[in-house]
C-alpha cells in the first residue's frame, strides 16, 4: 500500500484480502472493525503481506478469522486492546522487531505455530478462550 497507509476507525463489512502486497511505510489499522474474515496471506502462507515498517493493530476487532500466516513484519507490531473473536492464524510469520501484543483477547484459536520472534515479543495480559498453538516458534533468533 503506498502513500499512506492509513485505517483510521472504518468498519470493513466484506471479506478483505490484503495478500500479495508490500506495505513499504507505516500502516495503522488503529480502531479498525474486520466485520467479515481478514487475510493478509492464504491459510498456507502464500502470498503473504510484507510490512517494511511499524503496522498498528491498535484497539483492533478482528470479528471473523485473521490471517496472518507467512506474513513478515520487518519492524514493530503493535496488538494493544486487541480482540479477536475467532480463529487467529499467524502461522509462520516472521516479527523482525518487536512483536508486542498486551491487553487481548483470543476467543478461538490462537495458532503462532513456527513463527518467528526475532527482537522481542512481548504477551501481557492475554486472554487465551480458545486453545493457543506455539508450537515450533522460535524466540530470539
């Protein structure tokens, strides 16, 4: 996305697609409500998002499922006052800064199976009401 990558409070009422994009500035999806699914990847992985920079998830609701397999986050994420209401996918994805999630709340499954924390990651205040999957991530590397 490019020139600005800005989200402020919209209500995304349709299945939303953001894969096979590169977002090469900040992006801010402060306040946003996903009343359908979300992907920013397949379900497999494939044509993932890349974010060059800061991406904002900031008081986000992911009504329906969020994909986030693959995707790579090359700075930090942001997933303050987060909820997520059903299935929330971040298979594979890659933080290379911060990963930075406090004050959510996962109502489905919570799969982070093979991801990636380079910098840091940081899981406070986290309802898990669903199961959550870390299997094969890796911390620090």
């Amino acid at each position: 996305f490019a020139p600005a990558s800005f989200f402020l409070d919209p209500f995304l009422y349709n299945y939303t697609n953001f894969n096979i994009s590169k977002c090469r500035i900040s992006a801010d999806f402060d306040k946003v409500i996903f009343v359908w699914g979300v992907n920013f990847a397949e379900r497999d992985g494939t044509h993932p998002v890349e974010f060059a920079n800061d991406a904002d998830f900031t008081g986000t609701l992911f009504d329906s499922d969020a994909v986030f397999s693959g995707v790579r986050f090359g700075d930090n994420a942001y997933f303050a006052e987060t909820e997520f209401r059903k299935t929330a996918i971040f298979r594979g994805t890659e933080f290379q800064g911060c990963a930075r999630f406090t004050d959510v709340q996962f109502n489905g499954t919570a799969s982070f199976k093979d991801a990636l924390f380079s910098k840091c990651a940081t899981f406070m205040d986290i309802a898990y009401n669903g199961t959550e999957d870390f299997n094969g991530a890796q911390f620090g590397m």
